[in-house]
C-alpha cells in the first residue's frame, strides 16, 4: 500500500488550482440515469471515489467515456441491480437508487454498509422515496424500491442529526420525473445540492428553490441529455487553505467559488489570519499569533462537518484552549488519537474535543482512517518537525486530486512511496 512522507517546516507560497467538486460530481453522475440522451459533465475530479461511481454506472448498463475531467454518460438502456461487491466501497452509491427509482420504478442496490465516521444510516432516504409512493424492502442485504407509479407529494428530510444532503439528492432525483408537484421540507441547502438541481433543470426539470430549505420540483414526462460544469470543490479549496495557514507563508487558492468559503474564511480570519476574496480566487497569510477558537459544525451555511479534522490539526498549534463540536457525524474524531501521537493535546468526549494548544507537533507514523482525518494527518505532517509517514493513503486519494504534487508545487516536501 502507497505511503506518504511529509517532511515538515516548508512555508507555501503561491498558487494551487481547485479541481471540481467530488461531492457534486457523485450525484450528478448517478443523475445521467435519468435519460436516454448523452450528458457530457466536465470539471469532474481523477478520484477513486469517482471511478467506483463510474464502474457502478457501467455496470447499471451505461456507456462511459472519459478523458481528462470530461465524462460523457449515455444510459440508453439500464439494468436496476447494483451488487455489495460494487457498492460497498462507497456510500455515495446510494445516489443511484434516486434515479433508477424515478426512470424505471424499480431499483435493487446492496446497502453501502457501515463507515468509520459513525453510523451512517439512509433511513431519510427511504422516508422520502416511500412518501412519492413506493414501496421499500431490505432483503438480504439489498434495498429493493418499486413503484408502480411515482406520484408528487410533501416530504421532510429532517433526522436527528439535522437534514440529509444526499438524501435531499435522492429524492429531488426520484421525483423530477414523477406526476405533479413534489415538495421537500427541511431540504439541505449545501452548493452541492444547488449543482444536482441545476444539472437536473439544464436536462429540462422544473425545480424551484434549490439553496433553500424548501425545494419544489414538478414532475415533466421526460429529461434531455446536457452538457455541464460542476462546481469548484469547496472542502479542497478549504483544505488548502488551512495548509496554507498551517505552514505559513501566503497561499492562493484559485478557481474557487468564495461565497461558497465564508463558513471556513470567517474561523481562520478569528484565529488571525489575514484572508482575501478574489472574484474566483481567496489568499491567505498570517497576521502574527494563531488564536483559539470555539468551533460547532452544522448544515451548510454553517462551518461543514467535512472541515472539522482539518482546522483541528490548525488548533494544535493555537496555545490556548480550542473546542470542536462536531453535531453533523458527533463520532467522526478518528485523527485525534493520531494527532496525540503526534504531540497534540486533546481530551476527547463525543461529540466534542478539547485541544489544548502547544504550538509544536513532531512528526510520527500515522495511520490514515477516513478522507477528512487522512487530510489533517497530512496538514499536520506540514507543520511537525521531521517527517510524518502516512499509512493507508487510499483515504487521501479517494477525495483529493493529486494532492502532494499540488502541495509540493507551491513549496511542500511530500514523497509518496510505493508499495
Ligand atoms: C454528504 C457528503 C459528506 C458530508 C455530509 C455532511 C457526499 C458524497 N458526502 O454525505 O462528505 O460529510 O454530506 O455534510 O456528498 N442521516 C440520517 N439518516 C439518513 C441520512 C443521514 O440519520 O437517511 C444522518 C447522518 O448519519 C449524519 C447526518 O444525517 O449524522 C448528515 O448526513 P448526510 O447529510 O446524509 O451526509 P451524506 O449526504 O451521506
């Protein structure tokens, strides 16, 4: 298995290119179900997460082409059955079950299976699908959903935790093609869900209300291919710039959508970093001491749960005492016990960690466990003294393009080893 070696104490100076968004693009690929005509959606990341997304669709029947962050889709004719071998290696899968629900009334998907950031139960998902009419079975280990018609109807996707982002997702997918209006309450008003609907509405949907926590979507008899952008991925772009406040120096992060960042620049700029706007560009660069910081995630617009462990790794280095609420995932703290072993100080009690900031870290081996705790591993691994190797990369790879040679292009030290 690949290792990465960062070797730490390097200031990053200048610019890194944001790829598409990874969390848009999962939906919006699964959203090329809906018709029979070819979508051609660019800006689309070289992850894994992405190509477990794209062999699922193969395997559902479609045609799939892609070079160079273009993936044209052509589901002329589609089977409705996705196996655990297939679907287990990512949640995101479940995002296919939205759309062969609304085309063919019918779909039979694996259930994706537990994950290490908790619990990650689709309960929402199938309350939502039931409410347009269908009926929903668990069957040896599969989710079986059919209908013999999909009509309109009022649906909240409110949980315990909050609203669903990809379950807002899956039923807007379910019901665009369904009879009459289908309202969703409590939606989530994440970008991502924004992108899913304007993809869905440039194949000729009717949706209204995307953003908000009410969406409206009418019913059309039939959707037409497309060709679409995603957006610039919003937690990249975040997470470059915690590096960028983590090794010091004064680091731009281009091709962003910065009113899509103000839940992550409003925290750094309380911890004292000086941080800038740019049309489609944000720039940041200390501004003397890091302060500590009192930090809750939440739905978007609030701070996004997928940013937690990254401005974590930032509060070590914050003498003082910082404290991190994670409401959204309450158990997804998974880099504290690796950050400890790399000098940090932080008591933890779900959903809540306390890290008492010392300024230093040294780097250690570390052992990568989820996307967002292998990212603050190595954001870490920047600021330590000597040489951090991280184990388990595939974490790193399944939600960040090319992520050392972005990092070693504007100044890092990141070796990745081969097994
Ligand atoms: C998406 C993102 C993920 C991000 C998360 C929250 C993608 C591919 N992934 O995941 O990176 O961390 O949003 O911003 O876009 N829940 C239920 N029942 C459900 C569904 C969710 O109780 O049916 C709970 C979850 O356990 C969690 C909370 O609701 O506590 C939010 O999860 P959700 O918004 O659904 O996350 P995802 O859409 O899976």
């Amino acid at each position: 298995m690949d290792k990465i070696l960062v070797h730490g104490g390097h200031p990053l100076r200048g610019t890194v290119r944001i790829s598409g968004s990874k969390n848009s693009s999962l939906p919006i690929l699964a959203a090329a179900l809906l018709t029979r005509e070819r979508c051609v959606i660019r800006g689309v990341p070289d992850l894994s997460d992405i190509h477990y997304m794209l062999t699922i669709l193969s395997h559902l029947g479609c045609e799939v082409e892609r070079a160079s962050g273009v993936v044209i889709i052509k589901a002329e004719r589609i089977r409705t059955e996705a196996p655990y071998e297939l679907v287990r290696k990512m949640r995101a899968s479940v995002c296919v079950l939205g759309p062969l629900l609304g085309r063919e009334h019918e779909a039979c998907v694996s259930l994706p299976g537990g994950c290490v950031i908790g619990d990650r139960p689709i309960d929402l998902h199938l309350r939502g699908f039931e409410a347009l009419g269908a009926a929903v079975r668990v069957q040896g280990g599969n989710i079986k959903l059919f209908a013999p018609s999909l009509r309109g109807s009022s649906v909240s996707m409110r949980g315990s935790h909050g609203t669903t982002v990809l379950g807002t997702g899956n039923v807007m997918m379910a019901a665009v093609l369904a009879d009459g209006i289908t309202e969703i309450h409590d939606a989530a008003e994440e970008p991502e869900v924004v992108d899913l609907a304007n993809f869905l509405i440039s194949m000729g949907a009717k949706i209204r209300g995307a953003g908000t926590r009410h969406i409206v979507v009418e019913g059309v008899g039939e959707l037409h291919g497309t060709d679409y952008t995603v957006i610039p991925d919003r937690i990249e772009a975040g997470t470059m710039l915690v590096a960028g406040a983590i090794a010091g120096g004064e680091l731009t992060v281009n091709h962003v959508r910065p009113d899509h960042l103000e839940a992550v620049i409003a925290p750094l700029q309380s911890a004292g970093f000086h941080v800038e706007s740019g049309a489609k560009s944000v720039t940041i660069r200390p501004n003397g001491s890091v302060s500590p910081l009192h930090l809750e995630t939440s739905p978007y617009p609030g701070f996004p749960t997928d940013m937690q462990a990254q401005m974590c790794a930032l509060l070590v280095r914050a003498p003082g005492v910082s404290v991190v609420t994670d409401h959204v995932f309450p158990q997804r703290f998974m880099h504290v016990a690796e950050l400890s072993r790399m000098g940090a100080q932080i008591k933890l009690q779900h959903p809540t960690a306390v890290i008492t900031g010392n300024g230093s870290l040294s780097g250690a081996p570390v052992m990568a466990s989820d996307l967002r705790a292998s990212a603050a591993l190595l954001l870490a691994g920047l600021a330590a003294e000597g040489v951090t190797e991280i184990n388990r990369v595939y974490h790193i790879d399944r939600g960040y393009e090319h992520i050392d040679d972005k990092l070693n292009d504007v100044g890092a030290k990141i070796e990745r080893v081969k097994a």
